[in-house]
C-alpha cells in the first residue's frame, strides 16, 4: 500500500506575500481592464445596433443585431478594402523581414563601424509616425521633393506616385517597409546574437559555404526570432493609419482604402458608428485568428509535426 505524502502547509509569511504581490497587481489589472477590455466590449455592442447620432435612440437599438455584419459581408466596398489591406500587409511584411534580415546578419559582423552605425538604422522607427508621414509627403510631392528635382534634372522626370491609382499603394508599402523594418531588424539582431558558435565552427570545418551556413545552421536558430518579427509586423499593418491618411486619404479613388481607413469614413464621415464597429470588430477578430493560425503552426514545426 502506497503511502500518501502529506503536503507542506502554506506558511503565513507565503500567504502574507502573495497578498501583497496580488495588492500590488489588483490597480494595474483593473487599469488594463478599464482602459482596453471596457472599450472593445462598448465597441462590440455598439456593432450590435444600426447607431448613428442622426437617428435619436438607433445606439440601443437591438432589434437586428447581425445586421452590420450581414451588410459588411454584402459591401462591395468593404470587400475591396480587404483586398487593398491585404496587398499593403503581405507587401510589407514580406519587404520588411527581407530587409531587416539582410541588415541584421550585415550588422552582426564584427566591425565597430557597423556597431556605430546601428543607431542610424533606429532613426525611421523612433520617429513619431506623422512626423514619417509628412516626410514621405514632401518626398513624394514633385514641386518640392529634392527626389523629384533630382531625377528632372537628370533627364528622367518622374510624376507624382502617391497620385497615381497604379502606383499610390505600393508607395505607401515602401514608405511603411522603411519606417519599420528597424523593429525586424532589432528582433533578428538578437536572436542572431545568441546563436551558439560550435554549430558554426563544426560546419566550417566540414566545408560549409557561406550559404549553406546560413540556411542549414543560422536560419533553424533564428526562425522563431523571423516569425515573432513577422506577426507583429503583420499585426502593426492593420495600422497603417497616418501614412495612409497624409499621404493619399485612401485615393485616388479607392486604391489605398484599406480597411480601417474605410471604418474611419463610416464613423466620422457619414456617422454610422454601429457599422464601422462592426467593420473595426471584424478586424480585429481577423487579426486574433490569423495570429492564433501562425503561432500554431509555429508550434508545431518547432515540435517536428
């Protein structure tokens, strides 16, 4: 007959301090609690109901509460924003980890210089995100972009991108790659970093190449750093409000109206707040699912399934 071993009681010094550990974390929860979780369950009811100031009583409206979402689904222009925030997320996400890999392994070369000129690279992403924008604008802006005289003066006159519907995207993905691909850049740098040294030495010494070397040894080492970058980058897309709003104001047309500039219009354009927190819940519920879909498979590759 086994014998049960009886547990050590809990101390009145333990209890004392998790008390006081629970105390001290009960402000900072509720604060979180107040400041994020109150506001997403007022936006998710408010989607419930068809509300808009210009109709008194619409925002306790109850009658029909799938009937935002129902009407999304049938928006031909909610759709087309989709498909817009789409282009503008893989585009930058993909340019993004590229460049901010490439930077990385070239900043993690052993040369002062190149440790100097970390902080240089720093610059795009501590700069406050109108601040970029109104750069870019000036950039991109022919009568007084230095980029614009520039190219005239060398016989090749270029009109202004941000103006053409061909082109007004993909001028935004290339202001935003530049803005953030520091935060890329910073994660791979340090799984780079920690990357242990015999792995490389033993594959030196069995005759690997530069490339062999960084696709067999250094990429299995540093892939979860890359995914973790890319997924908050991927989440940080959704954002792309102010170049998007200073730049182009989601024109010409429609080119760069991705989705949460065209809630921004239903809310503060037209005044249909209960379709635009359907649209803004639908984001956001995209978002948490794909999150969720990429740190699975994540998971399972680094348990080999």
């Amino acid at each position: 007959m086994q014998r049960s071993v009886p547990r050590p009681a809990v101390s009145s010094i333990d209890r004392q301090e998790q008390l006081a550990y629970l105390s001290g974390l009960l402000p900072a929860v509720l604060l979180l609690m107040v400041l994020t979780l109150a506001p997403a369950i007022y936006l998710f009811v408010v989607s419930l109901t068809p509300g808009t100031p210009t109709i008194p009583g619409s925002l306790t409206d109850f009658s029909d509460p799938t009937q935002n979402y129902v009407g999304a689904l049938q928006d031909q222009q909610f759709l087309d924003s989709v498909w817009v925030q789409i282009k503008l997320s893989v585009s930058t996400v993909i340019a993004q980890v590229l460049l901010g890999l490439g930077v990385a392994l070239l900043l993690h070369r052993r040369s002062r210089f190149l440790q100097a000129l970390r902080t240089v690279f720093l610059i795009p992403m501590v700069l406050p995100p109108i601040v970029a924008a109104l750069i870019w604008k000036i950039l991109y802006t022919p009568d007084i972009s230095p980029l614009h005289r520039l190219l005239a003066a060398l016989g090749a006159p270029v009109s202004s991108l941000i103006t053409n519907a061909d082109t007004a995207l993909w001028a935004i993905a290339f202001a935003d790659t530049w803005e953030w691909f520091p935060f890329t850049m910073l994660i791979i740098l340090a799984a780079l970093q920690v990357v242990p040294d015999e792995p490389i030495e033993a594959a030196k010494v069995d005759g690997a190449g530069p490339l062999q070397l960084f696709w067999y040894v250094i990429l299995p080492f540093i892939r979860p750093a890359i995914v973790v970058a890319a997924l908050f980058r991927l989440i940080d897309s959704i954002k792309a409000f102010p170049l998007i709003y200073v730049l182009t104001s989601g024109g010409p047309g429609t080119a760069t109206q991705v989705t949460n500039y065209y809630a921004f219009t239903q809310a503060f354009n037209y005044a249909y707040w209960g379709y635009a927190s359907a649209i803004a819940v639908m984001l956001t519920a995209g978002v948490f699912v794909l999150s969720w879909v990429i740190g699975r498979r994540q998971g399972a590759s680094a348990y080999g399934r």
